[in-house]
C-alpha cells in the first residue's frame, strides 16, 4: 500500500509538473549515453574492488586460521614432551627404589631401555663420578664409539654436581655425540643422585633428542608437521616427524624443565592458501549474481512502476467489490469512538445510509432506552481495550433499524493497527442474529412437541397398569352399590336403624373408592398436560410425590420395591417440576423393567439424593444386568432402543432436560468385590436452593407392590 500511494504521488507530480513546463528540456545524445554508461561503469568498479577486497580477506583468513592450528598444536606437542621426560626421570627413580644390588639393578635397567627407546643409556656412577657400571639401550649399538665418554663428561659432570646440591634430579645441556658413518645423535643426560646429598653417588640416563620427539609426539601431528629442537639462534639441534615443512606456518613452544630449557619448532606441511578458495569463489558468485538482479531491477523499473499503478487500480475494485458483496456487516472507529467507515452490509443491516453513520459518538443505531449503558461500555472499551474472551467468542447486544426494530447482534471486535504499528482505533464484524435466534425458537419449539409426545407415550405403556388400578375401586363400588341397594330392598319404606347404618357404611365405602380412582386418573392427567416452564425451588421429596402412583404401578407389576435415601431434611433444588418429574418417571421405570427375571429379593430400586456444593446430585439405582460396552456407546442417541416397543426418546429427553439446567446425566455400572456386574447406577446433576422454610413431608421408605 505504501508503494501504491507513493508511485500515485509521483504520477500526480509528473502530471503537475508537465502541466507548468512549457518546453520540457531535450537531453543530448552525449549525455544520455553517459547517463547509461554511468550506471554500469560503477558496477563494474564495485565488482572489481569488492572482488579483490573479498579475495584479500579470504587469504587472510586462512592463514590466520592455519597459524592457529599450528599454535595449538605446538602447545599439545610441547605438553606431551615434558610429560614424556618428567615420566623418564620417574621410572629411572622406579630402578633406585629398593636399593638394589649391581646385578639387579642391571637387569631392571635393561628393561627399562626396552621399554623407553629414546633412551640410549643408563650410567651408574659412583661417590668421585666414576662409571661403576653401564648399560646401553638394545635398539642400537654402543653409544660412545667413536669417542669415549671421557671425551664428553663435561656438561654431565656439571649436572651431576646440580643434582648433589639440589639433592633432586638435574639435567645437562645438549650435546652431540659422534657415531660411526659420518653419523651422529643430539643427547641430553639427566642426574639422579642416590643417597643423601648423592653420598653413595648418582645414576646418569641419556636422552636422543630426535627419540624424544618421536615418542611424545602424536602420529596424526608427526604426519602433518616438522618438529625439531632448536637452539637460541635458530640451529636445529634434533629432528622428528614424518614430513617437511613447508617453511609458512612456523612457531616454537619452550619446555621447561627443572634445569634445562628446551626450545621446540613446529613447522606445519600445509603451504600457502590458494589463490581463490571454494568459500571465495561463492561469495563472489554470488555477489555478481546479486549485483546482475540489481541491474535487472533497473532495467525493469519504469516497467514495474507501470504495473504497480495498474496492480493498484486492480486491486482497489477488488476491495470494493469483496466489500460490497460482504453479508457481514464491518465498521471501524478511532480512539475517541467516532464511527470511521461502514460497509454496506452493515448499512442494509441496520437501515442507515454510511453519510448519517460516519462520524457519529452516538450512532442511530443504538436503542434510546439503553444508550446510557451503551456510551458507558464504550467508554470502558477505549479505556481497557477489548477482553481476550470478547474478541475470540464475540459478544451479544441488541441494535435497532432505522424503522425502530429491535434485533440481536453478535459483534467480533479487535484492535485496528495502522502500518506504523500503532492502534488507531477498533474493527467490528457484525452479524445479524435475528435469523438464527428464530431457528432457535422452532427448535425449542419442536423440542418441547417431542417431549410432551414422549409423555403421552410414557402414559400409553401404563394403560394397562391403569386398568389393572382402576378396577380395583371400580370393583369394590359395585359391590358396595349391590349391597346398598339389597338393604334398601329388604329395609322397605321404612330401614330400621342398624340397616341404616350398614347403607351409611356402604356409601361411604364407595365415595372412598371413587375417590381412590379419581386420584389415580388426576396424577396421570397432571403429568401429561403440565405446561409451565417456570422453574422453583423443590425438595426432592416433592419431585417423587407428583410420579409416586406411577412408580407404584410399575413396581406392583414388575414385583420389585422401591427405597428412598434422601436424606432429612431431602435436598432442594431449583428445576422445572414437569420435565425433572419426568427424567425421574423414565429413569425409574427403566431401572424396574430392567430387573425383570432378577430374583425377587434383588429387585430393588435405590433412589437417592445428596448435596455437593451449589449442586444436588439425584441418582437411580437398580440390581440388573448392567449395560452391555456396545449398548453404552449409543445409549442417548435419539431413536435408539433395546426394547421391541420403545421409542428410543427417553434417555435422549432425560439428557436434554438436565442439560438445560445446567446439569450432566451419567452411568455408572456396579461390580462386587469378583468384578462381577451387580446393576446400574443413573446420576445427574440440579441446581441446589436454598432451604426452605417449611419442608414437606418425607416420602415413604418403602414402595412395594401391596401398600404405598
């Protein structure tokens, strides 16, 4: 966007300026050609000195990161030597420990000279620095054969004599001792004195310095490198490795020992970086690539302005027709809460042209009687910025037409960002519920007409236990009426007193009886015909009373009882009488039919009710079979039934009506201690109230199938 309007303040300046320039000025050829060399003569200048910088850095790089190798691995080297000769003076301790005689100290520094190979001998000398005994190393001949060791006693001498005043082993100079062939080898000696203050004299090891090396020194470093002893001046005094150096890479490490000091070079075999190494000849590539697009891109400029101007007028139409053919209403306001702009889906929705709602604080749209309530949660708003929960799930409120209509809203609301990051105001989807919330009354209305058809079918399946009912009263009427009539008979126009009083009896018999039968017809009536949805506070005891005749009749037939565990004084709650008095009429009756085929000491229905906080738990326990796994997964579905003359409705019904109290309906299949299936419990959940001032009375413990 910020493009766009920049390429349209441009196009506007051009315009401008072609409207105040009579004659625009002509360049001449010359200088248009400069004008086209200029740019390319200056990339390739920057080419060339980018190239040759990048060149130069890479070179420096790597023989910086060679040298630092070298270095380390002059420190590793020098480290490993004077472990090496520090672990030399040690085991030729190792030969004195014991003090052995001349015979075994032979032998054990004859092992030892197996053991070491850079050492060539090992001297016993006695109190006045006279050899007693000797022994050269098996991996060559005789040290000292073209001179004797006479000849070169003099910096061992002197060693010797350190040692006795340190009392601690000390070390000779270098030295180098002529060998057959025109040969040679650079030695050191190292002196241990024996006894206190070397009293009983001193035992004297020789060293190659070339052996050293190629002892201490790993083979994968002795591959890649030269390493030498050197002295002060640069002479090279010993030699190991595999390789030459090549003279590039070189540095030098001291190993410093007690009295000696030892100067070690490192020269690495690497030579010198090539010219234009793999990670140069990258970057360079890639930055002619780079430097090629960015001459593509100004090759291709007044081309893309071009097409951005038309992208631009493109997509313009297209945010006006996306808009224009929105169904969801959109509106923006600033930070004050002046409306900003307005879609026409949100004009056609509330009946206002966008020129009467843009820049209104107070639209037209809001009702008059709740405009105080709303400038106050739009003050809120401005103020706090819009909840988490609002801006995800939205919000409801009611907006009026311009005609006056009230109608429900579902507003998304979120914080509206300009492109420099900052909140310039509020964005607002809004939908238009009125559609929905009449679906929504259908729906309830239909559920209700299949409720009440699931009544009418719970009082179908007890015709013939009303039957069985009312011909009990019906009987007993008949009888009473047929001996009323035979006293009246036999009395004549006159009864006597006693004749009297049986007819009395008899017709107080029979009003008892119809009484009976009326009550019975009355509770069936009630339950199928109650319509009020009003909820009220009910003691659980009183939710049984309405379905109690009910309940009987089922219990009488199926030959089961029924227990009541409600407590004293029973837990209340606030619920529609009508629909919870069904739940439990259908939750029981299932629970009875279930226990059919159960012996008869089993066939007991718990129903029960306790407190749990702001909730009253009710529950329906039966001793059946259970609830087979695949029966339970299917269990509310509507329309689903085990029964060959169910509906399937009931369960469905009983889920829905606790859940519109804000309740769950669960099972739970009972097992003993074996894990053996011992019947099914029901729960669901009301609303607790609060206790009354009057409880009624508490049902009956026990319902069987002879007396209430």
């Amino acid at each position: 966007m910020r493009e766009t309007a920049y390429l349209f303040r441009l196009r506007a300046l051009d315009t401008e300026a072609m409207a105040d320039v009579d004659a625009p000025v002509v360049p001449t050829p010359l200088a248009s050609r400069w004008r086209r060399l200029l740019p390319w003569a200056l990339l390739v200048l920057l080419l060339g000195v980018a190239q040759t910088l990048l060149l130069a850095l890479t070179v420096q790089h790597e023989n910086n990161r060679e040298q630092e190798r070298v270095e380390m691995a002059a420190a590793s080297a020098a480290a490993n030597v004077r472990q090496l000769l520090l672990r030399d003076v040690q085991s030729l301790q190792a030969l004195l420990w014991n003090d052995p005689q001349p015979a075994q100290w032979r032998s054990d520094a004859a092992d030892l000279l197996r053991a070491r190979r850079e050492m060539l001998r090992i001297e016993w000398r006695s109190g006045a620095n006279v050899i007693e005994t000797a022994a050269d190393s098996p991996y060559g001949g005789p040290l000292f054969v073209s001179l004797a060791r006479s000849d070169l006693d003099l910096d061992t001498q002197a060693a010797c004599a350190d040692a006795q005043r340190l009392a601690a082993p000390a070390w000779s100079r270098s030295y180098f001792v002529p060998q057959p062939g025109g040969l040679g080898v650079e030695v050191i000696d190292v002196c241990l004195p024996i006894g206190p203050n070397g009293e009983r004299g001193a035992m004297v090891a020789t060293l190659a310095l070339g052996g050293v090396i190629d002892e201490a020194v790993a083979p994968e470093l002795a591959r890649s490198h030269e390493l030498s002893f050197v002295e002060g001046d640069g002479t090279r005094l010993a030699r190991g490795g595999l390789t030459r150096g090549a003279g590039i890479y070189v540095t030098e490490r001291l190993v410093n020992l007690s009295s000696l000091t030892l100067a070690l070079r490192l020269d690495s075999a690497a030579g010198a970086p090539r010219l234009i190494p793999n990670v140069a000849t990258s970057l360079v590539l890639g930055l002619s690539l780079a430097l090629a697009a960015v001459v593509a891109l100004l090759a291709r400029d007044v081309r893309r302005r071009a097409a951005a101007e038309q992208r631009l007028g493109e997509e313009l139409t297209l945010r006006r027709a996306m808009e224009d053919s929105l169904v969801t209403g959109l509106r923006a306001r600033d930070r004050q809460g002046r409306v900003t702009y307005v879609n026409p889906a949100f004009c056609k929705m509330v009946g206002f042209s966008a020129e009467q709602l843009v820049g209104q604080t107070t639209p037209p749209y809001w009702p008059p009687e709740m405009l105080s309530a709303y400038e106050a949660r739009q003050v809120q708003r401005m103020a706090q910025g819009v909840p988490a929960h609002e801006s995800r799930d939205g919000f409801e409120t009611t907006f009026m037409r311009a005609g006056g209509e009230r109608f429900p809203v579902l507003i998304f609301e979120a914080p509206l960002v300009g492109p420099d990051g900052l909140q310039s105001g509020w964005m607002s989807a809004v939908l238009d519920l009125s559609a929905q919330r009449r679906v929504e009354e259908r729906a309830r209305q239909q559920q209700e007409q299949l409720q009440a058809t699931a009544r009418l079918a719970s009082v179908g399946e007890m015709a013939s236990l009303l039957s069985h009912e009312l011909n009990q009263p019906l009987a007993a009427i008949a009888s009473y009426a047929t001996g009323s009539l035979n006293l009246i008979d036999d009395a004549g126009e006159r009864p006597d007193p006693p004749s009297l009083a049986m007819i009395r009896e008899a017709t107080q018999h029979i009003a008892e009886q119809a009484e009976r039968a009326g009550r019975v017809i009355r509770s069936v009536h009630d339950f199928v015909r109650r319509r009020e949805q009003s909820r009220e506070s009910l003691s659980c005891d009183q939710l049984v009373e309405a379905v109690m005749p009910l309940l009987r009749l089922q219990a009488r037939k199926c030959g089961a009882r029924i227990e009541f565990e409600f407590g004293s004084p029973p837990p209340r709650v606030v619920c529609d009488r009508t629909m919870v008095e069904q739940v439990l009429l259908n939750l029981t009756r299932n629970a009875l039919q279930a226990m059919v085929g159960e012996p008869a000491e089993r066939r007991v229905v718990r129903l029960g009710a306790r407190t749990h906080g702001a909730w009253v738990r009710l529950s329906v326990t039966d001793h059946g079979p259970g609830i087979e796994p695949e029966v339970a997964a299917r269990l509310f579905t509507p329309f689903f039934t085990t029964k060959a003359e169910g509906m399937g409705l009931g369960l469905s019904l009983c889920r829905t009506v606790v859940e519109q109290h804000g309740g769950a309906l669960d099972f739970t299949t009972l097992r003993d201690g074996e894990g053996r299936v011992r019947g099914t419990c029901f729960e669901f959940t009301l609303p607790a109230a609060g206790p009354a001032s009057s409880p009624a009375a508490a049902p009956p413990g026990v319902l069987d199938g002879v007396s209430a």
